[in-house]
C-alpha cells in the first residue's frame, strides 16, 4: 500500500504504491517510544531542558540497532550542538500528540511509520489517537500518492506554490471559516441555541456549505464537528429525529477519519438508542413534534444518505428559517432585528457576520392592543398584537415603589413596551428602559390598526428619515423647497407645511394638534421611521408572563 521514499526537502515520508479508496485504514500502530515532558518543546527549537534530554537518552537506549539508526536519520528543524539535541530535535519534529491537542498532560509519541507522514495544506490523510487500544491510526481522506500529516514546518507544497490571486482567494475561504466557527461557538457558549437556536442552526449551515467547497482545504474531523455543532442544537430544543439525523452525519465522517472502531461512535450510537444520556437533551420544548408521515425516506427509515438526498437537505435544514412563537420568549436577544435609533440596517442584524460587530444604542417596541386587564393575584396586561397571538405583562413598582396609573390601560388602546440595549458586543444583555422621563410602556389611546394606520401615515409623509423632501400636513402635497420645512410643528418636528396658506390652515383647524404631544416622544418617533413591513412577523419581543 505504501513505501519509505526521499521526498524533496522534506527527508524521508511515505508514498503510496497503490490507489487508496477514501477511508481506507493505512496505518495502526503503538509507539515505539512515549515522552511525558516532551508536550511543552514540541516544535520547539533548543535549549532544552537537562531532565527531558536525560529521559530522551534513556528511552532511546532501548531501540535497536535499525531503529536506532531510523530515528537518527530523520530530518529536523531543530538542529542541537550536542547528539542529545539532536535527538531532542528530531522528536520535537516528527513526535505526535497522543490524545487531545489542548490537553496540557497529553503524552508525545514516536511511531515508526506515522512519524514518516509530511505536512500539506491540502492532506489526503488524517491521524487520530485512540486511547482504549493505545495505537495511532491513519486513514486516506482522498486517493493520492504522497500521504501528509501535521508536521510543523516550512510548507513548500503545492497549494503554498499557488498564484497570489488563487492563495488570496484560498486565505479568504479559510478566514471566513474560522470567522463562522468562532461565531457558531460563542453563540453557543453564551446560550444563544437556546434563546435563537434557528439562527444559530443557519450559521451552521452556511459553515456546512463553506466547508463542502471543492476549493476549501479540509482537514480531518471538521465537518464531523460541525455537524456535531447542528445536533446538539437540535438536541437541546427537543428535535430528536433532526438530532439523530445529525448524528449519523457525525459518524459517516468518523468511520473516514478514524474508522468504525472509533469510541465516539459508539457514544453517538447510545444517544440515538437513548438521548436521555445526552445531559442537554430537551432542555427546552421549542421543537419538539412528531416525525410527519411526509418526512423524507431517510427519516423514516432511520437512514441518512439515499437518492432522496434533495428531500433530506430541506427537512434536515428546515430549523434555520423556523420562526419563534411569541409567547415562547425567555429573553431579549430576539430583539436583535429591530431598528437602530437612527438608522435601520435589516442585513447586518440577521448576517452571519453579526456575532462578531459592535451594537450601537438600538430602541425596540412591542405593540399589541389590550384586550384585557387582570388584577389579582398580579396586575397583569393581556394584549394580542396584529397577528392575533397573546402576550401578557406582568405590571411591577418602579424604584420608589409606585406602581404605574392603571387607568392608562383600558381595553382597546395599544400598548408598547420600550427595551434599548447600550453601545457594546452582541451578547450584553438587554434591559427594560428607565431613562427618565421616558417611561417603560407607552399606552396610545387608539386601537392597533389605529395604530398601524398612523405608523403608515407617518412613513408615507416622512419617508426618509430626518432628511428628503416629506409631504404638507394639510394638502398632502409634496414639499419642494427647503425653506418650507422650516414651517412646521416645533415642538415634535413631525409636521410640515409647504405654504404660509397651509401653515396657517394646519394651525386653526387643529389638524395636528391631535398628535403632536404622542409624537414629541423621541422613542415613538424612531419607531415610526422604522419600515414595518420588513420585520418577522410576529415582532420579536420576549414575553415575562406567557399565556
């Protein structure tokens, strides 16, 4: 299957003298020697340290005379000016980690054949270490002639060789991997597949499609990792049948890089039998549901790959474009859509890039009618909001202890709930806002689509912002020229007129009058400049009480 072979600049390495079918065992073998205190100098140039050159010395007097020899002849970077460090050097070159990489007690091995194996950018091998039989095991991630390990040296291989245009674009693909995988686990690590698990499962899918690119070096175990990362999303939020779906995933690619005797497999195998086992199991309900009748054969049949691969693809992923219920909020972070103060940017919050940008200071609403008001045992509001579905609030005592004027919640007028969050990362969580004067709810004495009908009346007359021509209060024709918006209402600056003949009807009539103090509130009027019609419906918002 292979040979030992010159490699240019590199020494020795091993060279495959026959096509390897992908995930074909190449190499299980147990180390020839074992070092305790080799960890913290590998890849490491001297001094070395008096009792590592002492153990390497007396572990080396055991080799044969062959073996001896083999080792002596291997190529380092490393070069010592005394055989000890040369020693030293070669094990620090071609020594393998035997275990976890960031596990600091892990022993250093030499094999002698896996300590053979070079290093490419694009590797057509993969090593794993398994610890309940001792031996090291490599497997072919694709056919090819010259098989490569991680070998920590200067690369010289043909993917380092490219143009500069190809390795910028290569660099690119590689960075933005790297940039998903760090927001895929800081979301993780900060609760956010339990509080926004969709998002999280479509940055998952976006990583899955990067890494499936015919120009994406991969290496090893990462897109069984990532896979991993899907299950225990699904897992958690109580989808067993996508966690399993998962999981097979997960051992597909481990049967490539570590063979069908790898140890987690049989773990993975446990978990579909018995997910009870898995700690994070259902931890919420969110989605949970029976497995339909339509569900793809794959599914049904409790396999994962078949000529229905298209039907699998869109069940497997249907979670990432899943909308929340409402009454199934916890906490804040599903306000992440909802408008800037001033400027309204609806790509930037739901990209993947967003985990990793500042926030600025950000208003939200809720906006719901209230269809009922209970006192006791809590004074709680119930309102149902433009898509029919029912939020409760639960009224609390401010800092002194006053609770707020009840009157202002009389059945049929909308109610809104104010939230911000300050200049900061993603995961700062958001508060309830108590800036005075401005209070925590708002009650607007109009019915919701009352409401709504204002909201549109507002955006058509105001359309841009605070700049661009907007329409006259009483004539609704637009205005041209600068001058005349400075005719307007001075107190809310929502109003403009486009003549003195309609400034003066807009005063005596009282056409804006009826608005005016609601729209001097600088939170509404942010919220009105916000296009609607481009949030999820219903609007995201956690609610305390649910019904």
């Amino acid at each position: 299957m292979y040979q030992f072979c010159p490699i240019p600049n590199k020494g020795h390495g091993i060279v495959a003298t026959a096509s390897i079918a992908k995930g074909a065992r190449i190499l299980n073998e147990a180390p020839l020697l074992v070092f305790d205190r080799l960890l913290p100098v590998l890849h490491k140039g001297p001094p070395y340290d008096e009792d590592l050159m002492s153990e390497v010395l007396e572990k080396a007097v055991h080799l044969n005379d062959d073996e001896r020899a083999t080792l002596g002849a291997l190529e380092t970077v490393y070069h010592g000016t005394t055989p000890a460090e040369q020693l030293v050097g070669i094990l620090c070159t071609v020594g393998i980690v035997m275990g976890m990489s960031g596990d600091n007690d892990a022993q250093v091995g030499y094999f002698p054949h896996a300590s053979f194996l070079n290093h490419d950018c694009r590797p057509n091998a993969f090593w794993s270490w398994n610890a309940s039989t001792g031996r090291l095991r490599v497997h072919a991630l694709a056919r090819g002639e010259i098989l490569r390990g991680d070998f920590r040296f200067i690369c010289d291989c043909k993917t380092c060789q490219l143009p500069l245009m190809e390795m910028a674009a290569l660099n690119a693909l590689v960075q933005r991997s790297i940039h998903l995988t760090n927001g895929i686990t800081t979301r993780m690590r900060n609760g956010a597949d339990v509080q926004l698990p969709h998002r999280v499962l479509k940055l998952i899918r976006t990583l899955v499609v990067l890494k499936k690119d015919p120009d994406m070096p991969i290496v090893g175990q990462e897109l069984g990792s990532v896979y991993l990362a899907g299950a225990n999303v699904c897992l958690r939020n109580g989808d067993y049948e996508r966690g399993c779906a998962f999981l097979r995933a997960v051992m597909k690619e481990l049967e490539v890089t570590g063979g069908k005797d790898d140890p987690s497999i049989a773990h993975y195998k446990a978990v579909i039998e018995n997910p009870a086992i898995e700690p994070t199991y259902g931890e919420t309900s969110l989605w949970i549901e029976p497995v339909p009748a339509d569900a793809p054969r794959p599914v049904r049949r409790g396999r994962i790959w078949n000529r229905d691969f298209r039907a699998f693809e869109n069940w497997v992923w249907a979670r990432a474009e899943w909308v929340p219920p409402l009454c199934a909020r916890a906490r804040f972070l599903p306000l992440m859509r909802l408008p800037v103060n001033n400027t309204v940017n609806y790509v930037f919050h739901d990209g993947e890039d967003a985990s990793l940008m500042p926030i600025f200071h950000r208003h939200w609403a809720y906006a719901g009618e209230i269809v009922r008001v209970v006192p006791a045992p809590v004074w709680t509001i119930y309102t149902r909001d433009d898509d029919g579905q029912e939020a409760a609030f639960c009224v609390v005592p401010d800092k002194e202890g006053q609770f707020v004027d009840t009157r202002l919640y009389l059945p049929g007028r909308t109610f809104i709930a104010m939230y911000e969050t300050w200049s900061g990362d993603e995961y700062r969580e958001l508060t309830l806002k108590h800036k005075v004067p401005v209070s925590a709810t708002k009650t607007v004495k109009m019915t919701l689509s009352s409401f709504f009908q204002f909201v549109d009346s507002f955006n058509a007359a105001w359309p841009s912002g605070n700049k661009g021509p907007t329409l006259c209060e009483v004539c609704r024709q637009q205005i041209e020229s600068y001058e005349y918006l400075k005719k307007g209402c001075l107190r809310c600056y929502s109003a403009f007129y486009c003549s003195q003949d309609c400034l003066r009807a807009g005063r005596s009539q009282g056409v804006h009058e009826t608005k005016c103090i609601f729209l001097q509130d600088y939170d509404i009027k942010c919220l009105l400049h916000a296009d609607w019609t481009c949030f999820v419906r219903p609007i995201s918002f956690p609610v305390p009480h649910p019904v």
